[in-house]
C-alpha cells in the first residue's frame, strides 16, 4: 500500500511538472516570434481571438488601460525596424495549472538598443486545445 502511494505522489509530481514544461515552452515560443519579428511563430501559440492589455503605469499622466486586436499586435511586431534591437528578458515564470486552463506570472525587463526601457510583468492565460497550450490572454504592466 504505502509503494503504491509513492508510486501515485510521484506519476501526479512528474506529470505536473511535464504540463508547465509544456505552458513554459509556448510562452518561449512566443518570444522567440517576438524577437524574430515572425507573426507565424507567434500565431502559433496564440489562440485566434486572443485579447492583449497594457496598463502603463505613469505617476505624472496617471495609469492608463489600453487594448490592442490580434490583427495590430502582429503587425506592430512586423514592422520593427530590422536596426531597432530589442530584447524582453523574461526573469522567472510561476505557473499555475488546472486541467486545461494555465496562468503564468512573468516579471521582465525590456532592452530596447540596449538600454533598459521599462520593466513590469506579464501574465499569460493560456488553454489546452488537443495537445496545445494556446495563449487566450495577455496583459502586461510597464514601468518606467
């Protein structure tokens, strides 16, 4: 009886840990279309009527709301000046799984030629069609 319990905690740890594997992999994936400037990539994980938010964060203009379609975040990502090098360093990922539905907490800091720009967090909704984790959600905080 007690094999079969540690059999049970063990099968349920490695399965887990599997599924965030899987979450933390589409999330890569996106950024890695992010800084390819390659909208298929991002379609990819990206689910067709995702909803992305920004809150800017700003103590002299106040904190502002703003919402951007599928349509216009991949073509903003498109027409980067090849010149422009940026980067978003992702510093950790807390994933938080049920059944088919994940939430990821990811701080970052954005590099845009190399300096620091802005820094905050995104977070991630994301839902397991077939196989796949899809991103449903986004939004990100951005500090100064």
């Amino acid at each position: 009886m007690r094999i079969c319990i540690i059999l049970f905690f063990f099968f349920f740890g490695f399965n887990s840990n599997a599924q965030k594997q899987d979450v933390q992999k589409s999330i890569e994936t996106f950024f890695e279309g992010f800084h390819q400037r390659d909208s298929i990539k991002l379609k990819s994980v990206c689910a067709d009527k995702m909803i992305l938010q920004s809150i800017s964060e700003n103590a002299v203009k106040g904190n502002k709301l703003s919402n951007e379609s599928t349509n216009e975040f991949y073509k903003s990502i498109v027409t980067i000046p090849l010149n422009m090098k940026f980067q978003e360093k992702i510093l950790n990922f807390n994933i938080q799984i049920d059944g088919t539905m994940a939430h990821v907490w990811a701080p970052y800091e954005f590099y845009l030629n190399e300096k620091l720009s802005h820094r905050g967090v995104n977070t991630f909704t994301l839902f397991k069609e077939k196989d796949n984790w899809k991103i449903i959600y986004l939004i990100d905080t951005r500090r100064k």
